[in-house]
C-alpha cells in the first residue's frame, strides 16, 4: 500500500476568501460595537479597497497586465471581451461581484494611475472628489487614514 505524505499548503485563493471572510466580520461587528458607524463605514472601504487591489494583483500576475481603465474592475468578474487580451485569466474569475462603496457609489478604477500601477478609490461620505473628514477620499495610494 502506497501512501502519500505529500503536504499541502494554502493556496493564494484560499488565503484571500479568509481574508474577505474577515473584512466582512469586522465591517459588521464594528458599527455596533464602536457605535461609529461612519467611522464603519471608513474601514469597509478601506478593506473593500484592499481586496480589490489583491485581486488586481492577481488578474495581473496571471495576465502579465492590469484590466485597463475602459475594462474596470468588471475584468475581475468576467472575462474582458475588448482591448488587451486576458490570455490567462482564471476561469473562476478573481471577485464574485464588484462591490459598491458602503454610500452606494461605484469604486473608481484607473489604469495607469498616479503610482505607476493603478488608482483605486471611494469619493466618501459626500459623493465628490477631494473633501475632509469622512468626505474624503479613501484611496489605495494613501495610508494616513
């Protein structure tokens, strides 16, 4: 009888659902018990945006390229139809659906953005480009939140 002592690690996948699974929790947990909830809704985007960015990361580790800005971040839950070929694109797709922002704004993608890769972010609280305090813009280039 053979047997396999072959051991497995985690897959990068596997890794991101926990870490979805956790983002989750804590947005749901964190209005009640901080009882701020605008400050909840702060840490949703930042999370929502830290996900979309690692599978950002993963469209491009797989495709050698990002989704380009006419593409969005619908590229990551369908295969693009137009514009550069996706030669190697996870027939899985890398996200179930694309988010909205916790104010029902969509995310805004650009490629290339200002950091040499791409621009990822929420308008805020307000709907509008630019503003302070919770109207500002929760970004994926800055981390002085």
């Amino acid at each position: 009888m053979e047997s396999s002592s072959r051991s497995r690690g985690f897959t990068l996948i596997e890794i991101m659902v926990v870490v979805v699974i956790l983002g989750v929790l804590a947005a749901m947990v964190a209005p009640k018990i901080l009882s701020r909830p605008d400050q909840a809704k702060v840490t949703v985007a930042q999370s929502d945006i830290e996900t979309l960015s690692q599978a950002l990361e993963l469209y491009r580790l797989d495709n050698g390229i990002y989704p380009t800005t006419d593409q969005g971040l619908e590229a990551l839950v369908h295969k693009p139809s137009y514009g550069p070929e996706a030669r190697r694109w996870n027939e899985e797709g890398y996200l179930k659906q694309t988010p909205q922002d916790p104010w029902g704004n969509d995310y805004i993608y650009l490629q290339p953005g200002n950091n040499g890769k791409f621009d990822l972010f929420s308008v805020g609280a307000d709907g509008r480009e630019g503003g302070e305090g919770l109207n500002s813009d929760i970004t994926n280039w800055s981390t002085d939140r």
